[in-house]
C-alpha cells in the first residue's frame, strides 16, 4: 500500500487520530495515534465503507480501554489489537470477519468482546466466553461472531477450557524462564508461585463457567466441580476476590468442598464476613454435616 494514500480522521470519541487508507471496495483503518481511552471506528469515511483494520494498527496502544468497531467491517489484520494492555471491551458486529493472526495478542485485561445487536449474549456470560476464547484459551476458531452461543461452539469452548484445567500447572515455566521472562502477567514468579498463580487462572474461569452455565453439559459440570474440590486454592479466591459475594460460597458447598474436617478453619476465615453469608455457613453444616457447636467461632452480629 502506498503511503501517501494514507489520510487521517478525528477519532469520533475521546481523541486522537485514525490513520486511513482506500482498500478494495473501501477504507482501511491503517493505525491509531493518540491517548484515548475510547475509540470509535466510523462505520463511513470519504462515503466509502470502512471495511478492514490492517495488521498491527492498534499494536501497544497503551491508553485504549474500549473499541467499536462498525457493521460495515469485514476484514482484521494480523495482531491488529496486540499488546493493547488496557483494552477490556470490544464490540464486534454480527456478521462473519476475516480474521488475522493473534489479534489479542498480550490483551490481558480483555473482559468482553461484545456482538452488537447481541445484547443476550453479554447478559448470558457469552461475551466474556468469546473473549475467554482468544486470551486464555487461545482458539482463534471460536472467534466467529455468528456461531457464538450455538451448541457446537458452546461444546468446544468447553473441551478446550477441559484441556486447560488438565494441563501440567508448571506447563510454560520453562519457556518463561529460560527467555529471561521476569514478569508474567504482572508479578515475578519462580518454581513454586507458578503454579500456584497457574491454578488461580484456572479457577477463575471454572467458577466464571459454573456461574454461567449457558449449555454446560452434565458431565462437564462435573469435571468442573471436581477441579474445584481438589484444588487448595479454590476457597483463597473467594475470600481474595468474592468475598462478599453468597454465590460463590453457594457453589463452593455444592461442589462438595465443606466438609467436617475443614468447616471450622473456613468459618474462622469469616469473621469479618457480613451475616447472610454466615448464616449461609451455619445453615450448610446444620443441614449437611454433623451437629456442633458452630456458634463457638464467631458470633453473628445482626
């Protein structure tokens, strides 16, 4: 492509500049110069549609939190969203894309990529799922807006976060250490965090999963509960990062991981935990373990 075709556009929203080009029956939107937290692709520029998003054009933006993207789109290039670090939401439109090579390259806080017009889909965990797919479970063969959500995209998605959970938690340590890496998604981690911060990763997504049952099917659900109840860091996200949410307690006990043995520990991790939470506590032993004294570990304050 000829450079000096290259033109540039005010970024509908927050600032900055989208550099453009004529392509094929259309515009392309060639890269992004600016600091904006949000940016807008025009569905139009000079009256032609705006049809693709070359390679690397939005490579190491740094600032951008959010992207939409126009019906008119049909086309995104290699790495087009790399290593955009703040990037957490993307809005796609409903139709088939021609997509290129690791578009979310290093998008570690990608929380949704959301299908316009879709809105079900966000409210079902579906857009999370979709974002899920290129990030974590790095399948660029579900990012096809029109299939997300059928059954058979909903059955991959699912066999590959099983291959996930199975995977070796030192899988990648080696790679990472002998490349010199010493950040890995923000933190320095040796021989025995690795691991550790590799099962929380999976966590995350198992309890993401279960609380979003969209087509689980019943064997899967169980595979996803026995993870949790072997995984000794499954209660530590609730307490570091849902603790004041009676959901995951809830799916916690119904996994089967309060048992005799542990329910006293967990109870004295609850003493600052607000009284429905308590009262759920009390009433899972009273129902479901052996009668004791429970009262003895804390005193809800009502």
């Amino acid at each position: 492509m000829n450079n000096t075709e290259t033109q540039t556009i005010e970024n509908p929203k927050g600032g900055g500049q989208l550099a453009y080009a004529p392509y094929k029956n259309g515009i392309v939107i060639r890269r992004y110069r600016g600091i904006a937290a949000t940016v807008e692709i025009p569905a139009y520029i000079d009256e032609k549609p705006v049809i693709a998003i070359e390679k690397k054009a939005f490579l190491s933006c740094k600032t951008i939190k959010e992207i939409s993207l126009p019906d008119t789109m049909e086309e995104i290039g290699d790495w087009a969203f790399a290593h955009a670090e703040r990037l957490r939401t993307i809005t796609i439109p409903n139709r088939a894309l021609t997509r290129g090579k690791e578009m979310f390259l290093g998008c570690l806080r990608l929380k949704e990529i959301c299908i316009r017009e879709q809105e079900e889909l966000r409210t079902l965990g579906l857009a999370r799922m979709l974002a899920m797919a290129v990030t974590v479970l790095h399948d660029y063969f579900l990012f096809e807006p029109l299939e997300v959500g059928t059954e058979p995209w909903v059955t991959r998605w699912d066999a590959k976060l099983i291959d996930l959970i199975r995977l070796d938690d030192l899988d990648g340590f080696e790679e990472l250490w002998t490349c010199g890496e010493e950040d890995y998604e923000g933190k320095d981690y040796d021989i025995k965090s690795y691991p550790v911060e590799k099962r929380k990763m999976k966590l995350r997504i198992v309890y993401f999963r279960l609380l979003h049952p969209c087509k689980l099917a019943p064997e899967i659900v169980q595979e996803l509960k026995d993870y949790l109840k072997a995984s000794r860091e499954a209660w530590d996200i609730i307490m570091e990062e849902h603790a004041d949410d009676l959901a995951y307690y809830k799916l916690f006990a119904d996994a089967g991981c309060i048992t005799e043995e542990n329910f006293d520990t967990f109870l004295t991790d609850l003493a600052d935990a607000g009284a429905e939470i308590k009262a759920y506590m009390l009433k899972y032993k009273d129902e479901h373990l052996k009668a004791a004294d429970a009262f003895s570990a804390f005193e809800l304050d009502w």
